[in-house]
C-alpha cells in the first residue's frame, strides 16, 4: 500500500514546473544561424573571398543550399558565415521545402526546435543593441564643449537631482547634484539648468580632470 501511495503521489506545481524547465532547456539552446544550417543541410559549402567597401575591408561569404546561392557580408570571415548561414536559413523557411528540394513542408513539419533556438540567440543578441556605452577616451577638444555633453559621452548612465534651493525671492539659488559611480558632485545656479551645468562642469573638471581656462 505504501508503495501504490508513493507512486500516485501528486507532484508539487512548483516541481512540475521545474521539470518541464528543465526539459526545455535542454531541447532550446540559443544557437547562431551556422549551428542551425549545420544540423538542418548536410555539409552546406562556403566560399569566403575578401570585400571591399566604404567601410574598409570586409568578407563576403556564399553559401549553397539547394543549388542556390545565399550571401553574407562581415567584419570577420565568421560573421560572414553567419550572415549567409541566416539568408540561407530564410530561405528554407519561407519556401518550406524540404531539405531534399522534393516538396513544400506543412506548417508542423517545420523544424521548429532549430527555428525557436535560432530566435533565442536572436533575442539575446540584440538585448545589448540599445545599451548605453561610454566613450573610450576624452574628446580632443573636451574643454570647449557643454560639460553637460562631456558627461553625458563620458558617463552615460550618470544620475542628476534636485536639491533643496537656497536663498530667498527674487534671489534664489537653484543646487543639483551629480552621481557617477556612487561619487557626487554639486553645483549651484540662477535657475536649474545652469546648476546643472555646473555639477558637470565640477564633474569633468574633477573626475574626468579636464582643466578650464581661469
């Protein structure tokens, strides 16, 4: 009887999510376009010759799939590879064919773990496209620009807030604080965009050690 009551035990939702986790996890892994086309063509060839382009010098690379030619272009011979590996993937998509070229694929025969692994590292490629990143080095004429500009190159992700005002009516004075890095710095003004500029101005003058004409 113990052993019946074991085997009808009802699982926890909380476990049964975890297992189906886990499934998944094992069948979705995020793979580039090449991955994909490796497991979905057999043997697919690549001929990758150097490109020239306003850019500089690049590659362009041909992948045949089904007698046809797909091309990508990239700064390395990797990513151009890449790049044809996914016009390729497109194409075998949007026909539906089968990988012998005989005939049209339904909808479910769509091979669909490669399709959803191929989107996961999609996702997860572009989640860093639109992120914020500082400059490298000052620019050469920093001294002459809106500090407000500088910090913003510089440190992107810098904070700005209010302070309470000071002074009294018609002769109020306006404070706001920077923070970058958890380091803050002050300055006061007239109103609150010229406090603003100033608590840049101490930042590039302090933390970025640019030097302003007296």
């Amino acid at each position: 009887d113990q052993k019946k009551k074991w085997i009808h035990r009802k699982i926890p939702k909380k476990e049964k999510i975890k297992r189906r986790n886990q499934r998944l996890s094992k069948l979705l892994q995020p793979k580039n376009a090449l991955m994909i086309l490796n497991e979905l063509v057999k043997n697919p060839t690549f001929k990758v010759a150097d490109y020239v382009s306003i850019e500089g010098t690049q590659y362009r690379a041909v992948c045949l799939v089904d007698g046809i030619e797909h091309q990508g272009y990239g700064k390395s011979k990797v990513g151009a590879k890449n790049a044809a590996a996914e016009t390729a993937l497109k194409y075998i998509m949007k026909h539906k064919k089968n990988l012998d070229g005989s005939e049209q694929m339904d909808t479910g025969e769509l091979p669909w773990q490669q399709v959803a692994s191929f989107a996961l590292f999609k996702l997860f490629c572009s989640w860093g496209e639109n992120e914020l990143k500082p400059a490298k080095k000052l620019p050469d004429n920093a001294v002459t620009l809106n500090p407000l500009m500088v910090v913003n190159q510089m440190h992107p992700y810098a904070q700005y807030e209010e302070l309470p005002q000071t002074g009294t009516s018609p002769n109020i004075v306006f404070n706001m604080r920077c923070i970058i890095d958890g380091q803050s710095f002050e300055g006061s003004g007239s109103t609150k965009k010229l406090a603003k500029k100033q608590a840049a101005f101490a930042v590039c003058n302090n933390l970025l050690g640019i030097q302003y004409p007296q």
